[in-house]
C-alpha cells in the first residue's frame, strides 16, 4: 500500500465555503501519549519509531478501541526538530535490526512512513487508508478530519512524532560549510536564528502599538504554570521549574526581541489521537469530542519575511474561515489553545480570532489581566510549547481533554468547557481545528 | 562581517555574475510586471507561471525592520556576535526585502526607516554580495 500526501482538496483554505459539511459528524475520542526526552540515547525502545508505536497503542487503549477495528492511519512524516543524521554517519544497526525496516534504514529513526508503522503493530490489521499530513499534528488533523467525514476511514488514528539527535540546533550542514549554493545564499548568507522572522514581526508590532517584550512576562509565566500541570509534558516530567517574569526577562537573546524562553526547546515526543465517526465514537470509552470546522491559510509573504500588514490580513482572514465553517462566533469560544513556539507570535493568533472581543494591537494588555485557568479567559491553558516543549501537539490534547473534562489540574475552572480551537503553526498560514463538547 | 562563499547555480547565476559587476538585479515577471525576491523558477503570481527576466533596480531603499542576533546557526558569523540583522525595503517596490548586516551602524542602534543604499562586499570564497549602508544627511 502507497501512502499518498493528503491532495489540497482535503483543506479549506478558502473564505465563503460555508458550514463545513461534516459538522458534528466527526469526533475524537482517544488520547495517547510517549513519555518525553530532551535528545536520543540511542536505545531501541526510544527511538523515533518506538515512541510512536507507544503513543498509538496507548491512544487506542484510551478510547477503548480493539485494534482490528481501526481501518485508518495519517502519519506526519518528517519527525526533525532540526536535527538530521549526518551524511556519512554509521547506521545504528542494532536499532534497525530490533525492527520491521522498510527499504529506508532511517525510518522509525530519522523519519516516519505509514508502511513503517504498519510493519511494526502487527495488530493493526484491517487498515486500509492511510495518508501523510505534511509538517504538523495541526494539519495531520485537517486531514483525519476530512477523510473520516467523507467516509475515506471511520476509525481513524492520527500521530506526529518528534526525533532529537546530539547536537546544537540547526548548526550542522550547510551552516557548517565554507558556500552556500546560490539559491539558499540569498536567504541564508546573514545567518537569522529560526526564531529571527518572528522576532522582527514582535518589534515592529511593538513599535506600532506602543508595547513592549516585558509585557510578554505573564503569558509566558501562564503558560509554564498550565505546562506543569501538563503531566504529558517535558517540563512537568524533567524540569518541573515556574518561569517567573525575573528568569524569562534575564534570559539571554537569541534574536533580539527574542530570548531564549521565547525559543521553544526541542524534544522527542510522541502525540496520536483516535479519531472516529459520530456514531462509532458514541459507544467508545470516552467522551466524544466533535469537530465543528477545520480552516487553513496556505497564504506566503510577498517578500523574505512576512511583515505585520501581511500576518494581519491572514490571522484575521483565518479567524474568518474558523467561525465560518464551525457556525459560530468568537463569542463561543470557551478557551483558546492556538501555536506559540515561538512565544512571540501567539498575540497574532489571538488577535486574528478576535478573542474575548480583542483587536489588533490590544493582546499583550490582556495578557496583564487575569489569563489563568481559573479566570473567565484562559489563554493557552495547554501552556503549548511554552509550557510542555517543542511538538505543536500540546493544544489539541489539551482541547480534547478540557471538553471531555479529564485535564486534571488544567482543566478550566472559570468558565464551561464546551467550544475550543486549536491550530498552527505560524500565524501566516497553517491548520486550524473548532472542537465541541456537543455535536451541534 | 566575513559571509559564507557562493556558488551560484542555475537560477541565481544572473543575480551573482550581476552582484560581481556591482549590479543589483531582481527578478521581473514580464507577463504581470511584478518584482520578485527571493527569486524561483516561475512568477508567484502568474496562475501558469509568467516567463521573468533579470531587472537591474536603483540600489536604494529603507531599513523597514532589524532585530539583534546573539545566538546564529552559521559558524562563521559567530564571532562576530551580537550583529545587527536588517530588512532592507526597495525604493523600486517597497513589497520587496532585502537582508542587511548594515555595516557601520552600531549594534542594536539602528535607525528604522532611514534611506540606505547598496554596497558590495567580498565573502569568504570572493563573490561579491549586495550589502546596504545607511546614506549619510
Ligand atoms: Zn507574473
């Protein structure tokens, strides 16, 4: 079985398309997560691969689901946080000999494919559709979303997992070399940080609108809070450290607004989800959580890097298409889990849904007010990538879990838990999802 | 600020065989008229993909946004941390950006939105790539 990339049918990019026509027809229901790491030791069992078969198994588990029952499986392929095994390096064989390989001796360590996976859950026998959402869980569930709304699949898993090998960010290759090739040199020769397009948006937001970095402190002190509470999570489980407003703001630059805490740290982890139809998941072992909408934006920025004017019109184009197809207003929003890593763009992506009645230029005083768990307006209360570490899955599971009721010690407590969004990644373009409590 | 050596390839020969006479040279759609940068294989805008050409602009523009660089991934720029790191607007068509080290301007002292123009400088392997410097008065 060839596993095709999802075809850009299967997303909603456009304004004007209306209700989606799944409306309510599609539900999540299982949750499964691996335990985090911060970087490979090379074993096996922790390889990128084996962590993603951990995650699926403890997603089927969760929605109570036998195995032969599930016919579906997308798969975000690339696994890198940045980090690449080096031309030249040695395979690592023992790794590759403790498991069913494809023709390609990384997959399962370097990357992931559908037929990799298959080969190793020997008990998943009855899957016949399998698809790749390119880049993150984000778009990997635009797609789980569709296919199982247009009948593609009815019991479908969904996972996206993260590799991390020794090594500093991104400063192996081409960053290591003595040229560059032509193409990348106009883009790469003046040595922008990841981080470095994001950072110049923040300033230029900042020096539109009269704000500053210091004003970042809350939200980022919020959302280390909800990450310790996040068991799943990489700070709760290796580094259980608060991020007060003296350590973020005395953290060193990376690029200049951005520091360090604004950098989102990269880890191994494993995130999949159990999704099924309406119907199937009523009789699952937990609490259906229904999609209302999923939007995209495939919009790039005329130039190198996109400017303020640009993520504006998107965001705000976004928030659009998000209420448009979910039926709904920014109004029944219980809560809002969009991207932040970087730390620094989520202000965009509040702005842009018009949270809690707020416009552009006006995210960072909220952020001043109260934007806890507890209050009438969490923000974040996943704590994303802030909170739990560099995966892009953190918002959805907490979406899942906050209307099924089982965040634990994040589970919103001033307001009820009924309508929630999730997406990313930055705020020009990216993939969005409206979960419900209920399924109109 | 000592930069990475080239090598152009097929679609940015122009650009860099223009860079070493001291030329700037954009990418232009014939079809829509429109510049763009970074450059690529078919016009953005054009829904078959307009046929471009090389179009030499003024060599002016305006410092639209900078940020501080403190910790790069390319090994050769790091000894020269913390470095100013510039986007450069055109006079020809404020949409289009252009990288900037802006050389002689102090760091993390940048005047936004003054007039600058481009200059050339060697890299390590003796390209010349368009740099930009602040245009005195
Ligand atoms: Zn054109």
């Amino acid at each position: 079985m060839t596993t095709p990339t999802a075809p850009d049918s299967m997303y909603r990019n456009d304004e004007g398309l209306g209700i989606w026509e799944h409306r309510g027809k599609v539900a999540a229901v299982g949750v499964g997560h691996a335990p985090t790491s911060r970087r490979w030791d090379g074993r096996p069992e922790t390889c990128v691969g084996a962590i993603t078969i951990d995650a699926l198994r403890k997603a089927i588990d969760d929605a109570g689901v036998a195995p032969d029952q599930i016919d579906g499986l997308v798969v975000v392929p690339v696994t890198t946080t940045g980090a690449f095994w080096e031309a030249g390096k040695p395979l690592p064989m023992d790794v590759i000999q403790s498991f069913n390989q494809t023709d390609d001796p990384l997959d399962g360590i370097a990357k992931l494919s559908a037929e990799w996976l298959l080969k190793n859950m020997p008990e998943l026998t009855n899957v016949n559709f399998t698809m790749y959402g390119p880049g993150c869980m984000s778009n990997a569930l635009n797609v789980t979303a569709q296919a199982v709304g247009d009948g593609l699949t009815h019991t479908c898993l969904v996972v996206k997992s993260w590799h991390n090998f020794e090594g500093r960010y991104y400063q192996g290759g081409a960053n290591a070399g003595a040229a560059l090739p032509g193409t990348p040199a106009i883009t790469q020769l003046w040595g922008g940080p990841a981080s470095y397009s994001t950072a110049l948006q923040f300033a230029e937001y900042c020096r539109k609108y009269g704000k500053t970095h210091e004003m970042m402190a809350p939200f980022m002190e919020n959302s280390r809070r909800n990450g310790l509470r996040f068991p799943e999570g990489y700070w709760a489980q290796h580094r259980p450290e608060e991020l007060g407003p003296e350590d973020y703001l005395a953290s060193r630059w990376i690029a200049k607004p951005a520091n360090l805490f604004d950098n989102d740290i990269p880890i191994m982890m494993s995130g999949a989800y159990l999704f099924s139809t309406a119907e199937r998941a009523a009789d699952m072992k937990q609490k259906p959580v229904y999609i209302l909408n999923h939007a995209s934006s495939n919009t790039r920025p005329r130039s190198l890097l996109p400017t303020l004017d640009e993520v504006e019109a998107d965001t705000a184009r976004t928030g659009r298409k998000i209420y448009e197809g979910a039926g709904i207003t920014a109004d029944d929003l219980s809560f809002e889990n969009m991207y932040d890593g970087f730390s620094l763009f989520h202000q965009f992506h509040l702005e842009g849904l018009g949270y809690r009645g707020i416009k552009f230029g006006e995210a960072l005083d909220f952020y001043q007010t109260d934007i806890s768990i507890e209050g009438p307006n969490p923000v974040s209360p996943s704590g994303g990538n802030v909170g739990s570490g560099r995966s892009r899955v953190w918002m959805h599971t907490d979406c899942i879990q906050q209307l099924q009721g089982r965040a634990g010690a994040r589970q919103v407590t001033g307001v009820k838990p009924e309508v929630g969004v999730s997406g990313g990644p930055m705020p020009l373009g990216g993939n969005y999802t409206v979960w419900s409590a209920s399924p109109d | 600020m000592a930069k990475q050596g080239v090598d152009p390839d097929e679609l940015t020969q122009p650009f860099w065989d223009a860079a070493n006479e001291q030329r700037l040279v954009i990418q232009n759609c014939v079809d829509c008229d429109r510049l763009q940068h970074p450059p690529s294989n078919t016009c953005r805008d054009c829904d078959d993909g307009g046929a471009l050409e090389w179009k030499q602009v003024s060599g002016r523009g305006t410092i639209y946004n900078y940020g501080v660089v403190h910790d790069c991934p390319v090994r050769l720029l790091q000894e020269d941390q913390p470095f100013n790191l510039a986007v450069i607007m055109l006079d020809d068509d404020p949409g289009i950006q252009m990288y900037s080290h802006l050389p002689g301007v102090p760091v993390d002292d940048v005047p936004v939105g003054a007039a600058v123009e481009v200059i050339f400088e060697p890299s390590a392997n003796g390209q010349l790539v368009p740099e930009w410097r602040v245009i005195d008065g």
